[in-house]
C-alpha cells in the first residue's frame, strides 16, 4: 500500500508524534509512505527522513496560497495510488481541494483534539465542505467523537474511533534509582519528590494553574519540586508566575527536549492540568513509564486514567482540588506504586504502536472498499 500523510508541519507536539511513529511503523510493515507538510517541513523531519521515510514541503505562506496548492496538487498527482490520510482541519481541506479529480483510493483525515469550540469558524466552514470529498473521518477517543458529531462536523456515515499509540518499549518503568538519578541531575536536594509536566507552554495546557497548585503544595509538602518539560509562547510569564510566587527555586523549566523518555521515569507523579485535551500522547508516555498519574477531566482523559486505578481525575481550572489530590497521593506512596503498575500495565495491551497502526490499517481498507 502506499500511503501519503498531509500536515501542517513536524515541529514537536503530540500530533506529530503520531504522525511520524504511524509513518514509520507503516514502512517498517512493508508499506511505502511518504509526509507532505503544508507548510515548511519543521524540527522533526529529519527523524522520519532516517527512518527512510520522504518529506515534502509546499512552503505555504499564511491565508490563501494559490502556488502552495499548485504544489500540493503536484505532489499528489506524482503518486495517485495513494492513500492521502490528512491530519486535523487545515490540513484536510487544503487536501480535499488540491486533490479534486485525482484518482486516489481514499481520502481519511483524523482529528487529533477536541475540534474547535466554535463550529461556525471559517475553519470549521470549510472543514465541513471538505466532508463531501472523505471516506472516513477518525476521531482518538470517544470524547473527541461525540464532540465532532453534535456539531455536525463529521460525515454522515459516522466518525470512527482510534485511539493513539506510542512506542512503549522506549519506556523504562520508574524506579527509585531513575528518581534519584533525576533530583541530583536538575540540582534538588536528595529526597526532593518531583512532580512533572509535559507540554507546549500555551494557555490550554494551563501550566500556570499548576504552578499555582504546586505553591499550595510545596506550602505542606516542602520537600517536593516541580519539573515542566515544553516551550511555547508562555514561557516567560510562567517563570515570572513562579518567581512572583516564591517558588521560582523549586520548579524547573527544562524547554523543549528531545529525551522524555529519559526523564519522566525520574518523575514520582506526572501531572496533566489542561483545558481541553483530545487523547494525550504524553499521558500514554506517563502511563509507560509506570507513573500514578493526575489529570484534569477534559476532553479523552478519562479514556486514558481511570479513576483510581492508575491516577486520579480533578476539575480544570481549580487550583486548590489540584494541590490537594496531590498532596493526597504523595502521602501514600503505596497506592502510587499501584497506580503506576497499573497503567504500565494497560498502555503495553492497549496503547501500543502496532495497535494504532494495524487499526489504521483497517480504516483504509474499508474505506478504500467503499469508495
């Protein structure tokens, strides 16, 4: 099969992570693949350029980009016996447009979130025409799936569900000699008990209510620090939020890392305080790496941590109930302990690669059947 996936771009996020694991899963079964980028190919390219994996780039400008569409077009017309698999809004209905006429088996688009909260969007206006030129439409959880089809913005034969996979066997499960390792490396003091957070630094990923949970924390807990893995337009005002806080000495901004799964099994408790989340890559790294987890009940979270089976669930936007489950857990070391096993133990049967990938697999198939 050959099989060409469209996206904006490849700089680091949970999207394009799945985007590159999928591509390359596919070649390495045997498929040929190749990833176009809207616009200019990004920071992470080069990954799937080793894996022998091609990447193209149509160097759109932004608004309307009549040459980018040329470009796109001709890369498309170059392999018609491609299966075009685009990724979120943009790049699904520049796909659709560009496409027209082209012979391709199928066209399936997934999108990774939640969808906009604004149906009416221009976005979403022409996300929706795009709807008359899809085979199928992929949602990566139940939540984001309901979401798409109260506000009409799937197709009428329905949105199917796959969830997203990682390479757990990149993994290593947490261990008291990892977290030790990690306190002396970023400067706490030994015995320092490390939370973390990973993500861009945007106002959905609401790392500021964390930082502020985390003071309320620290306040009980002195012997705890606060690890915050991204970068993003935020950066600056939440180190100025720490350091108005008084905590500035506790919380580390490590920026964007290549090497999560170096880091997270130093973690004791991993944190996600987010807005809106579709089903998140960095919970599925958090679970592979044997860690209770805490999380705001957004979005597909809930698909991924259960309630006190492998972490705990609080409300967005609520510092206080944040601190608090945290400080809940740190307390009992035990139950972390089960918590995180647990989790290990369900992403290794649920949240692999192959799933993903054979699941995909199976929505081509279909798709292309009934085209």
């Amino acid at each position: 099969m050959r099989i060409t996936h469209l996206v904006e771009n490849l700089e680091r996020g949970g999207l394009e992570r799945v985007v590159i694991d999928l591509a390359g899963a596919q070649r390495g079964a045997g498929h040929e693949c190749r990833v176009i980028c809207l616009f200019e190919p990004g920071a992470l390219a080069g990954q799937l350029q080793s894996l022998g994996v091609d990447v193209q780039a149509c160097g759109k400008r932004d608004g309307l980009d009549i040459a980018a569409l040329r470009r796109l077009r001709a890369l498309l017309k170059a392999e018609p016996d491609s299966v075009l698999h685009t990724h979120n809004a943009a790049a699904h209905y520049h796909g659709a447009l560009a496409s027209a006429g082209l012979p391709l088996p199928c066209v399936v688009n997934t999108r990774h979130g939640m969808g906009t909260p604004d149906p009416r969007s221009r976005r979403e206006r022409l996300y929706r025409w795009s709807m008359r030129r899809t085979d199928a439409v992929v949602a990566v959880c139940e939540a984001a799936r309901s979401h798409l089809q109260r506000h009409g913005l799937g197709p009428r034969r329905g949105v199917q569900v796959v969830p997203n996979g990682i390479r757990v066997e990149r993994f290593e499960a947490s261990t008291p000699q990892h977290r030790a390792r990690l306190v002396e490396e970023l400067g706490f003091d030994r015995g320092t008990r490390l939370l973390g957070t990973v993500g861009r630094l945007n106002p959905v990923k609401d790392q500021a209510g964390l930082i502020r949970a985390f003071r309320r924390l620290h306040a009980g807990v002195p012997a705890t620090g606060l690890v915050i893995v991204g970068d993003g337009p935020l950066r600056g005002e939440l180190e100025q939020l720490a350091g108005d806080l008084g905590i500035a000495a506790q919380v580390r901004f490590l920026g964007d890392r290549g090497d999560v799964e170096r880091l997270l099994p130093g973690l004791d408790v991993f944190v996600l305080p987010s807005r809106s989340e579709g089903y998140s890559i960095a919970l599925l790294e958090a679970c592979a790496a044997g860690l209770p987890v805490v999380a705001t009940d957004v979005g597909g979270n809930r698909e991924i941590v259960r309630q006190g089976f492998n972490g705990d669930l609080v409300a967005a936007g609520d510092p206080g109930a944040l601190a608090a489950t945290l400080e809940r857990l740190l307390a009992d070391p035990a139950r972390a302990q089960r918590m995180g096993s647990a989790g290990r133990e369900w992403v290794l049967r649920e949240g692999s690669l192959e799933a993903m990938s054979g699941r995909y697999l199976r929505v081509y198939a279909a798709a292309a059947g009934g085209a």
